[in-house]
C-alpha cells in the first residue's frame, strides 16, 4: 500500500519487500539481549541506517506495543512491517521474529530430555540454576527502578508480592485488581497518578524517512468492516486447532487444557515474560504437574540462551507437558511446543494488526498509561515473587546441602549478581561461565547429580 510522505521530494522511496524480508529474517536469528537489545537493533536499522521510519513514528508504534500484554520487540517487529508492507509485512516481520528461536529452542528440548540425565550433562544445569536466579534478580531490579517512582506503586508491589506468594492468588486476579484501583484513582483521585516526565524531543521536521510524523497511511483509520474481518479471522485460526485435536488425536482434554492455559498466558503477559511465568509456574507446574520447578528453572536458562523474545520459555513448558503427559514421546513433546507457541503468539498479531491501523491516528493517551502504570507496579511484585521461588529451588534442598541449603547455589548468586550487575559481564557469557563452573563441580565431586 502507498504512503503519502510529507515532502516527497526528500523522502526516500518505498522499501522493498524482498530487502525488508530479509532484515527480519536476519533480525530473528541476531536478537539477542531481551527486549531492550531487540528494539535497538530494529532503531539502528530501520531508523538511523535506512531511514524507512522516522523516530516519532518509530516511538509512537512502541508506546503502543508496550501498553499490551505480550512480548513488546515481537509486536513492534510486528507494527513496523505493517507500516511498511500492510498486513504482509506485518506478518512476515512477526512471524520471522519468532521463527529462529522456535526451532532452535526445540533442538535444545529435544537434546535437553534425550541427554540430560547424563551426569555431566546435569552438572552443567547444575551450574546454570543459580545464574538463572540472579538473572530474574537483576530483572526485578531492572523493572523496579522504572516502575517504582511513588510511594503508592510501593504499596501496590508489595501488596502484589503478598497475595501471590502467601495467599497464592492467580495472576490474572492481580492484574484485574491493579486495573480496578488504577481506574478507582482516575476516577476519585487523578492526582495521585500524576508523575513528572522528561518533554518528548519531537523536532519539527524529519525529512528523509519513507515513513515520517506528516505521512498518511491509506490503511490507517478505524473501519468496523475491517475489524469485523479481522476478528473473524483470529477467531477461526483459534479454533481450528480444537477441531484438529478432536480429529487427529488421542487425549483430547489434554490439548484442550494446554490451549486455553496459554490463550489465557497470552492475554495477561503484561510486564513481559518475567511477570507470567510465576503464573505459569504456579498453574504447569504445581496444578497440572506438567513439569517440575527445577525443569522450569532449566527451560528459563535455555531460553535465555535463544535469540527472539524471552516468553519462547513457555514454549519449553509446552514441550515438556506433551513429552511428559505422553510418557517420554518426542512426537508429542514437539507438537506441545508448536501448539503452545502457536497459542502464545496469536493475540500479539490481533492486537497489532487490529489495532495498529487506530493507533496511527491517536495520540498518546494519559489516563491509559496511567493505568499501566500502576500495572506494572503490581507486576514488580510477580517478579519478586519469582525470584524467591526460584531462589528456593535451587538453595534449598539442593545437590549438595548442609541444614537443607546448597551453598555452591547461594555463593554462584552473590557471584553471578556481582558479574554482571558490578562489572557488566554480558548475560550470555555469563550463561556460559555458569554451565562450566557446575561441570568443574561435578569433576571435583561436589556435586552428582
């Protein structure tokens, strides 16, 4: 679809498909570094190296992209290939994105369960929980500063952290709850929300971009045709996979429970993969019994391992509810992954693709981002939450305890903390770091796993 440029005469021209095509393709294979890494490597090149976008739009898409639940680098991917190609490129950009890290998460699922009982092949686990703990520490950390600026979203944080880990409240709940006071404040007391933030740079002219703040897209604007389309689409793609369970395989219920557990995961990931997994972990691993904490905590080094987003850990509990379910079936492992990752990623598309086309024409919203806000408070809470339940698995009742407390696990924290938080040791050296101290462990009989 044309764009209509502010000046077209310095504006360069449209980008092709095919050279898009292969940046995204490239992209799922390099984006390493969570979220903030990903999203910088689609500035540098959308934005400074080939100038498709300019920098407001480039902003205004991720100011949208980051109020939804999902993996925001995955849905802007997702937003900028729509700007520049419509709904194709949309769906190329986000499913090229996600692509890479599927399969090769599946070969490290399959390697995991095939050899992972081999001693030294567990010692290198071993050594990988314990930095895994002090990944989400520095996540929590991460979060925390930006989210808490006042004495209220304090509160919320704690409060947060209260419920979910003494009363077991679902997720879900909390997310509801934190919306509801939000809305409660806006309503009664908008003043308590009110925060100071830096005046946005927004220069007044960006000439030189295909897509800058002056151009008007033709597929922009709200149509009830369309979005009606649209939903009858999404809806149609949610529900074929049911009918093919019930068609093709065996166990229905069983594959009924994983797509609507990970439709639901998919709807409340707010605050990114850190804030859903204690919900996963709380429903897969304590409810439904389709993996063990420790096989949690695992899939989390290796999908910190992966490039695309970190929430493709939900497609390792994916694999594992169907390898375990089945009874050590690497058939069905391999299809639990696909349908979880297919569950996973679906809302991410309907939100932009619906939701894209209104957004250009809006400006940003206050009182929406004020309510997410105070989501994202609750959400410092979760991660808490997770840290210290995973903190619990790998200290105590470790490999090799004294009073219940595995202390190679508790001093590889400190020391893993002090790495890459103190001295900035990159997160996948470290990963790598950590597997070998575990192994060096095994060697020197510390630990047999």
């Amino acid at each position: 679809m044309p764009v209509i440029p502010a000046t077209a005469t310095s504006s360069p021209n449209k980008p092709g498909f095919k050279e898009a095509f292969y940046f995204w393709l490239k992209l799922g294979f390099i984006s390493f570094g969570g979220p903030a890494g990903q999203i910088g490597i689609m500035h540098a090149f959308v934005v400074e190296q080939k100038k498709w976008v300019s920098d407001s739009r480039f902003l205004h898409a991720l100011n949208y992209c980051m109020l939804l639940p999902g993996p925001e680098a995955q849905q802007l991917a997702t937003y900028i290939g729509w700007l520049l190609h419509g709904v194709r490129g949309g769906l190329t950009a986000g499913i090229l994105f996600v692509l890479p890290s599927v399969f090769i998460l599946l070969g490290l699922s399959l390697v995991y369960v095939t050899y992972g009982s081999i001693p030294w092949v567990a010692a290198l686990f071993y050594g990988l929980k314990p930095a895994v703990v002090a990944i989400v520490a520095l996540a929590l950390v991460k979060i925390g500063k930006k989210a808490l600026v006042s004495g209220l979203h304090y509160g919320l944080a704690l409060l947060s952290f209260v419920l979910i880990y003494f009363l077991e409240v679902p997720f879900p709940f909390l997310i509801l709850g934190a919306a509801g006071i939000a809305l409660f404040l806006l309503r009664f007391s908008p003043r308590v929300l009110k925060q100071q933030s830096a005046e946005e740079k927004r220069p007044d002219y960006e000439t030189g971009y295909y897509i800058n703040s002056a151009s008007a897209l033709p597929q922009s604007g709200f149509s009830w045709k369309r979005m009606a389309k649209q939903l009858s689409v999404a809806a149609l793609l949610w529900v074929v996979p049911f009918l093919l369970f019930y068609l093709l395989l065996q166990e229905t219920g069983f594959w009924n429970r994983l797509s609507l557990f990970f439709t639901k995961a998919a709807l409340v990931t707010f605050g990114g993969a850190y804030a859903v997994l204690p919900y996963v972990a709380q429903v897969a691993v304590e409810k439904f019994n389709w993996l063990s904490s420790y096989q949690m905590i695992d899939g989390l080094a290796l999908g910190e391992t992966t490039p695309g987003p970190l929430v493709m850990v939900l497609a390792f509990v994916g694999f594992m509810a169907g390898y375990n379910y089945f009874a050590g079936s690497l058939l069905m492992g391999t299809l639990g992954l696909l349908v979880t990752t297919y569950y996973t990623f679906l809302p991410c598309f309907l939100f932009i693709l619906v939701g894209a086309p209104v957004v250009e024409n809006s400006q940003s919203n206050v009182r929406v981002k004020a309510v997410l806000n105070v989501i994202t408070a609750a959400v410092v809470g979760v991660v808490l939450n997770l840290t210290v339940y995973f903190g619990q698995a790998v200290v105590i009742g470790g490999i090799h305890t004294n009073l219940g407390i595995d202390y190679f696990a508790l001093g590889w924290i400190v020391v893993s903390l002090l790495a890459m938080y103190r001295y900035k040791v990159g997160m996948i050296p470290w990963i790598g770091i950590s597997a070998l101290a575990g192994l060096v462990m095994y060697l020197l009989g510390y630990c047999q796993p």
